[in-house]
C-alpha cells in the first residue's frame, strides 16, 4: 500500500534546470560555440566533475576567466529561475496527497539553502514532512542515499513509497532505494533513455493521483 510521495526537487518541482542550460547556451552562442544536450545531461541530477567554462575553452581554444563566466552565467540563470513556477500536476498531487492522508518528503541532490529559497517563493515549503538534501549525505544521486533518509524519516518502507524524478541519475537513485519511480523528463533530459522506471510521462497532468496510486499498488 503506497503510504508516501518523495519528490526531487530541480527539473521536477520546478524547471531550474532548463534555465540553467539556458543560461550556458547564451554564454557559448556569444563566444560562437555551442553546448550539446548529450554533454550537459550528463551532468543532471548529480555532482559531476564536468566543468562547462574547460569545456567552452575547449571548443574555440582560447582561454577565459572563468570567475567572470561564472558571475555572469549565475546571474543570468537566476533571473530566468526566478520567473519560474511550479512545474503542471505539482500542486495538484501535493494536494490530493493531502487528502488522501499520504506522507510528503522531498529528496535532492542540491543544497538545503537552493531548495527551501525557492521552495518558499513558490509557496510550496509548508507541503512537505521532511526535506532531504545534499547536505544530509555523503553521496548524493545516482546513490540512493537521499531516497533512503527520505523514506526513513517518513517513518515508510521504499516500496510503500513513489519517487518522481526528472534526470535518469535520479530515477537510478529512486530504483536502488526500493521505491516506485515514475519519471516526468524535462526539455533537457527529454532526449535520456530512461531504463528501469516503473513509469513515465510528460507532465503529472497526465495521470490523477489516485490512478497513479491504483497502477503502483497493482504492480507491487
């Protein structure tokens, strides 16, 4: 019997993640270069050692300050985030998960400081029982240590419990921990092979929650 929800938190809740791949793309197209999908999807949903300002230099061999890049493309990303609200189907799950008496956790791979600012913006933090971050573990996604402090602190076993998650480091994260995955891509993880989700879809507007819960509960 499903007893919880977890959510990632960018690229699920809201759409951070697209404006982040905004913001490279207008800082590689002034220098004349591009970034591929391919190259920074690998990058979602994790802590990775790719470096976009190397990897920019790379692609027109030339050097460049990489502290001013950086300024530069924060700045940028933040006013497009900053626009942005709370992906279709959040609100409606968060509320029918309400009513249905089911436990609400979130599980991300950023910091608690990034998740519970923009949480609070949107109007969203009061929603959820316990918020598990990257400063609560000592490997973030793909491990499934964040899925696994989320479900215990909602006092629910994995498998009593659905996992949404945009990035396939996440989805592998969700899997691993035990939980039932549904897999919601965005504009920059769309392109991903998603492997062992147990389901996916465009936006949570597709599906209520009580037929996602119904589907969950049939396949276990």
């Amino acid at each position: 019997m499903i007893k919880a929800l977890v959510f990632d938190f960018d690229g699920t809740i809201l759409d951070t993640e697209t404006q982040h791949y905004n913001a490279f793309q207008e800082l590689y197209k002034e220098h004349g270069s591009d970034l591929p999908l391919e190259v920074w999807g690998e990058c979602i949903g994790t802590h990775s050692d790719f470096n976009p300002y190397e990897y920019l230099e790379r692609q027109i061999d030339q050097k460049l300050d990489h502290e001013v890049l950086r300024a530069k493309k924060t700045e940028r990303a933040l006013a497009l985030i900053s626009e942005q609200r709370e992906l279709p189907g959040i609100l409606d799950y968060l509320e029918a998960a309400k009513e249905l008496g089911l436990k609400v956790g979130l599980a991300s791979s950023s910091s608690r400081e990034w998740v519970e600012e923009h949480l609070d913006r949107i109007g969203l933090k009061h929603h959820f029982e316990v918020i598990k971050t990257a400063d609560d573990v000592k490997k973030v996604k793909p491990d499934p240590a964040l899925y696994l402090e989320a479900v215990k602190a909602l006092n629910v076993k994995p498998h009593e419990a659905i996992a949404f998650e945009d990035s396939v480091n996440g989805s592998v994260a969700a899997k691993k921990a035990g939980l039932y995955c549904v897999a919601i891509p965005n504009p920059v993880t769309k392109h991903m092979t998603f492997g062992d989700v147990d389901h996916q879809m465009e936006t949570l507007a597709e599906l209520n929650l009580v037929s996602l819960i119904k589907q969950a509960e049939k396949k276990r």
